[in-house]
C-alpha cells in the first residue's frame, strides 16, 4: 500500500529552534529536528531529535504516523526515557501545510521511567 496522499506533505526533514519554559527549571533554547520517511508503506516513519546550543543532545523520540482517513491522523511515539504514547487527532490542509491537532489518550510508562500522564 502507498503513502495516503494528505501525509506527502510531510515528506523530508525539517529543522527548526525554540525555547522551552518549565516551572521547574530555568528557559532554554534549542535545536530540533523532524525527519518524516516515505517507506512505501501507509504510513510515515518519525524520527525527533533537540539538541542544546553547544551541540549537546536533549531529547529524543520515534514512531509512525498514519491517516486512516483524509482528516484523521494516528501518532505512535516511543521515547529512550520510558514513555511510549498514542496521540490521535485531526488533519486540516493549510494554504501553508498542513495543521495536525493531537490529543493523548494514552501514555505508557514503564516502571523506571518519570510518571507522565499526557502530552
């Protein structure tokens, strides 16, 4: 099966910085990283990736997003910390891409891992 038109749009690597700001520690910047592959498959193989100014490595993830339908998208991430989650939500072409609105329902979390409860 080939790639659901509406995820083409997708396709490639995308680079970007921003800032992050969380009660408990101090702002930050970085660097991050989107890579959306075209398998040949009816899905998009994810890989994320953040990394500080100096070059440091900060967060990393990978998964599957797929579109059953024109206007629906499932993303299935994994992360190296424990935490692995399905987020569900709605496709929107834009004159300017594409607008995807995810909702978590679920977050798994293992044992060992910082409890999270959504995304």
């Amino acid at each position: 099966m080939a790639l659901p038109p509406q995820l083409q749009p997708l396709v490639g690597t995308w680079r970007g910085t921003g800032s992050g700001h969380y009660p408990t520690i101090e702002p930050f910047s970085y660097t991050e990283e989107l890579v959306f592959r075209d398998v040949a498959k009816p899905f998009l193989v994810y890989q994320q990736r953040t990394w500080s100014p100096e070059g440091q490595p900060m967060h990393m993830e990978t998964g599957f997003l797929r579109s059953p339908t024109p206007t629906t998208v499932e993303f299935v991430l994994a992360q190296p910390t424990g935490q692995a989650e399905l987020a569900e939500g709605t496709l929107t072409p834009l004159e300017e891409g594409l607008l995807l609105e995810l909702q978590s329902p679920q977050v798994l979390v293992a044992t060992s891992a910082k409890p999270v409860q959504a995304t």
